[in-house]
C-alpha cells in the first residue's frame, strides 16, 4: 500500500454542502526524527466557510496487556497545527503544503522495503465554525534510522529470523522513553542460540543524541528450572562505526548468560545488568510466558528468511505483504471508531 494513497471522506459533521479534505504524503517512507511532508487539499463546500486550523495527528494501533487479557486500541501520539484561520470561498480549492518534524520514537514499519506488520496513520482534523471532523487519514510509512538497520542487518547476518513486530502500551521503566508505547521487533533465534531462547525481542528507544537497543530474551527452561525473561541495554550513536556483527553478537551473548538477579520475578520484576551498569526493571512484563501473547498476531508464521540481505529477504508466499495491507485497510476504515 503506497504511503501516497488516499482515503478521502467527506466532513460528515458539517453536513452536506461542506467543505472536504484530502491529505497526500509526499512519495516515500519517512525516518524517525525526520522530516514529514506533503500537502493538504482543500475543496471549498456550497459556501463560504471559515478555516480555523487544520491539525494533523500521527496515530498508531497499540496492544493493550491488562487483567483480563490484551485489547488493541488507536492512540495519538503527536499532533501538528499546520494551517488554519483563513477563509475558503465555496467550491475553491486551496492547497496547504507542510513539514513537520517526526517524533524520533516513531516505530518503524519497513525493513528494506518490506512491512513489518506495523500500522502508522497521519489523521487530518479540520475546524470549521466550531465543528470539528477528523476527515482523512493516510498510512504512514517509516523507515529504520542507518543505526536501527546496522543493527537488524547484524541480526540477521548471524542467523536471526524476523517473527513479527508490534506496538506494546506502556513505558520501560529506567530509559528515557517519552511515547506512551514502545515497538518490538520479536526474532526466532539464531541455531547457535536456539537451545537458550525461545525468541529475541528488540526495541529502539531513539534521541536526538543516539538510540537505547533494549534485548530482552524469552529463554528455555532447563530440566530443573522454568523458563524466564532477561533483559539488557545498550546504548549507541547515530553515527558510530562499529562491526556490527561482532557487537550484536557480543550483545546476545550476554543477554543469554544473563540471570535474574533472584532467578524469578514477577510483574515489574526483570532486571538488566547490562549496558547501564545497574538493574533496570522492565514494566509492565510479567514471568508467564511473555512472547506467546504475541504470536497469534500480523506476520506469525510468515517468517522472513535471514541471509544475505539481513532479516528481510523475501516473504513466505507474500502472506506478509497482503496481511499487512488487509490490516491497513481495516485501521483506515475504522480507525476513527476504535479509539476510546
């Protein structure tokens, strides 16, 4: 689904005879922490109506873990005010062109070239005479930061596989996450590490400065042991020159050594040794089989292979790609009705 694509919707709101919008992002994926352009069309209704401001809203689909289970909601993450106090005549067509910057925890949902399962919106909010009407909303579409990609190529130039990614609500307690949700991208072990882990889930908390890597590995149960989740940071620069391979290696291997400080915790009770140099609990995980919840999600069975092109050559039968778009396809229609 190109990230150009429209879906248009008149202004139900303003009723019949007014004005309606249609948001076009410029061609191409985005990156986090940079630039977001493309215009906003206006067509002027029956008469003339007042433009108080044209807002632009980046939103995402986000799980929800909670008592009674896991939900999926739509939430807001950023909002830009991009025009707005002026006057459209009736059947005038107005264009607002904009650039806004990107938050740069903005989840990526490509990997070269191929979707990760992950569904980005940008919503267009118009204000007309004190009625507003969430008009129209374009998929968005994110590529890795160069960091973020020389990291997952590092995966799977070792022999990781991509399994799915997805948005989790809440916040990871110790870093300096600042959206209300984090990505994971969750990879099925390389054969080296198959006997310790079930799977490697991988999230990037990105800044202006460099990105934190947070690893946390769902690991086997030995003959007298459970299973049990560990987790470690890792921060590095946007412009370090590193051999990767050998660094992510270096990384898993000490996330696979690594051990609970007490050998069990419980829901707020993984801790890292690594990276930080201190404990690091990781919210809102719990010690009962963290991963599975995940698994019956977009992409769960349609591994993308690992090789010679990183984590993302090729995909099982297109079952990804036609996943993803059928997934889009339901956010966009009703995205509006699944927000609280």
């Amino acid at each position: 689904m190109d990230a150009t694509m429209v879906f248009k919707r008149l202004l139900g709101s303003l009723g019949v005879g007014g004005p309606t919008v249609d948001t076009v992002l410029d061609p191409g994926a985005a990156r986090p922490g940079g630039a977001l352009t493309g215009q906003v069309h206006l067509e002027g209704g029956q008469t003339d109506f007042d433009i108080e401001h044209i807002t632009l809203e980046l939103v995402a689909r986000v799980e929800a873990e909670h008592a009674e289970g896991e939900s999926e909601g739509v939430v807001t993450f950023e909002r830009f005010t991009v025009g707005g106090g002026f006057r459209l005549a009736a059947g005038l067509r107005h264009s607002v062109p904009f650039t806004v910057a990107l938050p740069w925890e903005t989840p990526i949902t490509e990997l070269y070239g191929q979707h990760l399962g992950i569904v980005l919106g940008v919503r267009t909010e118009l204000a007309v005479a004190g009625a507003k009407d969430k008009g129209d909303l374009d998929q968005l579409s994110i590529a890795p930061l160069p960091v973020q990609e020389a990291v997952l190529e590092a995966f799977g130039q070792l022999g990781f596989g991509f399994r799915s990614a997805d948005l989790e609500y809440g916040h990871i307690a110790g870093t300096g996450q600042r959206l209300p949700f984090y990505q994971e991208i969750e990879l099925t072990p390389a054969p080296q590490y198959a006997h310790q882990v079930n799977e490697i889930e991988v999230t990037f908390l990105a800044g202006p400065g460099g990105v934190e890597v947070v690893l946390e590995a769902d690991k086997r149960g030995g003959l007298f042991s459970g299973g049990h989740d560990a987790v470690t940071r890792f921060a590095v620069g946007h412009h370090d020159a590193r051999d990767w391979n050998a660094e992510v290696d270096a990384w898993v291997r000490q996330l696979v050594e690594h051990r609970a400080a007490s050998g069990h915790h419980g829901q707020h009770g993984a801790y890292a040794h690594g990276g930080y140099g201190h404990g690091v609990p990781y919210a809102g995980h719990d010690s009962h089989g963290h991963g599975d919840h995940h698994r019956g999600g977009p992409g769960v069975g349609t591994a993308v292979a690992a090789g010679a092109a990183g984590l993302a050559v090729g995909v099982v039968g297109g079952m990804v790609a036609a996943e993803v778009v059928d997934e889009a396809g339901d956010f966009f229609e009703g995205g509006e009705e699944d927000e609280g």
